[in-house]
C-alpha cells in the first residue's frame, strides 16, 4: 500500500472532522474559540485518532462510524498538550514548531482550552446517535474504557508519577510504570476504541490489545530517545534531560532504549501476525514508529 498517501488522506479527514466540531460560535467566547483551534488544527500526526480508524476497519468495521469517537481521542490527546506544555508542569514554550497555547494566549486561557477538549470529547461520545450505531451498551463500553485511559489509572496518574519522579534516580520498572500510563494507556485506547466499535471478536480483540501496549511503549521509548538526541521535530532539545525527567534514554542509554523501541515493534506486529490485508496500516504504523529513530 502507499502508506504515506493513507496517512494524509487519512490526517486530512480527521482535519475536516475537528473543523467540524468547532466552527464560529457567538455564544463561545472569542478568545476560547481561537484557542481551541490553535492547539487542535496546527497539525500534528494524528496517530491515536488514525489507530482507531485502521482498528476499526482491520476487524472488518466501517472507519467513517468511528470517526466522531477518533476526533475525541484526538481532543483528549491535545487537552493533555496543552496542560503539560504549562509552567507548572514541563513549561515548554515550542509545540510542533509553534509557541505553546500558554505563551500566546496566557496560562489562564491555555488552561480552560484544555478543560473544553476534555469535555467536548465526551460530549461528542456521547451523542445519542451512536447509540442508534452501535448500540448503547457498546459505546457506554468505550466511554467508560477511554474514561480510564485518561484518569487517574491513566494518563494523569502517569503524568503525577512523571512529575514526582523529576530529579530522582529510578530503576526501569519506575520507568515503564510512568510511560505505560502517561502515554501508553490513550494509545492502547485508541487501539481498542476501533477494534470494539468495528466489531471485533474476543480473540481478535485479545491479538489488537498486545498490539497496543507494545505500540504505546515503543512510542514513547522513540519520543525519549529523540529528545535525548537532539529534539523531536518542533520542540526544544534536551527538555528531558534539563527537567531531570526519567527516561529510557536516561537509565538504559541511547543504543539500548533504540533497541528496546525495535523490540517493541516487533512484539506489536508478530500480535497482529494472523490478521489479513485489512491490518496493514495498522503494521505500517508500528514500523513508522520505530523509524524515526532509525532514520537518524
């Protein structure tokens, strides 16, 4: 397949979707609205909402039914960018080659954008027309799996761990604690969220969640490595390692953490190994990955 014509079509599509979610409003303060849309349309990869979409569709599902739930993946994801890009928490000034929420519109604003994506998300979940779609017991399902990925066993629990751990010397199991949590439970999440909406099989659903733990992992053991070497793209170098953040590229090594990101990749493809055609974006994906280290 021409997984770089997917992505985009695919990046665009979600685009269109989140425009649609937040159009002019002249009950929505001004000042909120650009906001919101300042954070959620500059960009990005777009690959939590695009794994629910490839998801959905490896179990035979329909990605189009998915979308709303997909852009409300992406709305989490981009609420917890802007929380954690704020002084009191990683106080990064540059996101995706832009100034942050904060430095253009002031940490009061910036703060309130991100309560608004947290709730417009299950605002848009839990439209009654999924219901009709799916059924109410199946999307009550995900809500409440989403609800979990995002909270306090979630990703605010890992963030917290990632926070108190700042400037203290830990061991790897504290590593992995912290990165499962912080960024791997919203990606595990949007795994889940197509294969459950799609339909999937029990056993189909068991191959699709090892799928993505191990892709969650390996996300942020790549993410940790690009910062230690340099930066990723549109952000500050170093920022880690200035914080005294705990990373795999701080208690393995730089060689060490690339290997494990490979192993990782691995592990995600050889879960969806008996999967057919269907899955390849969802293959694609976990080779992107663990590209960007490769390729550097």
């Amino acid at each position: 397949m021409n997984f770089s014509a997917y992505l985009r079509q695919r990046q665009e599509l979600i685009r269109r979707a989140l425009d649609g979610y937040f159009p002019p409003n002249q009950h929505v303060p001004q000042t909120l609205q650009r906001a919101i849309r300042y954070s959620l349309l500059d960009g990005g990869k777009r690959i939590r909402p695009i794994l629910v979409l490839a998801a959905a569709e490896a179990v035979g599902g329909r990605a189009h039914a998915a979308l709303p739930f997909a852009c409300a993946i992406e709305m989490i994801h981009t609420y917890s960018l802007i929380h954690d890009d704020l002084p009191a928490l990683d106080n990064d000034r540059l996101r995706r080659g832009q100034p942050t929420s904060h430095v253009v519109f002031g940490e009061a604003i910036a703060i309130l954008a991100g309560d608004a994506l947290l709730s417009e998300a299950f605002r848009v979940m839990s439209a009654p027309e999924h219901a009709r779609t799916f059924g109410s017991k199946r999307v009550l399902a995900v809500i409440h799996m989403i609800a979990e990925a995002a909270g306090v066993a979630g990703m605010v629990g890992g963030q917290v761990a990632d926070v108190e751990a700042a400037g203290r010397e830990v061991d790897l199991p504290t590593v992995e604690y912290i990165h499962v949590r912080k960024t791997g439970a919203l990606i595990l999440a949007a795994v889940r969220t197509g294969a459950i909406l799609g339909g999937a099989r029990p056993a189909a659903l068991r191959c699709l969640t090892r799928y993505g733990e191990y892709l969650g992992l390996a996300f942020q053991v790549v993410d940790d490595v690009l910062d230690a070497e340099g930066g990723a793209a549109g952000k500050e170098p170093g920022g880690d390692r200035r914080r005294g953040k705990p990373t795999y590229a701080s208690v393995l090594g730089v060689p060490a953490a690339k290997q494990r990101a490979r192993e990782l990749s691995d592990q995600a493809l050889d879960a969806i190994r008996n999967f057919g055609r269907r899955a390849q974006p969802l293959r694609e994906i976990a080779r992107l990955v663990v590209e960007r280290v490769d390729e550097r």
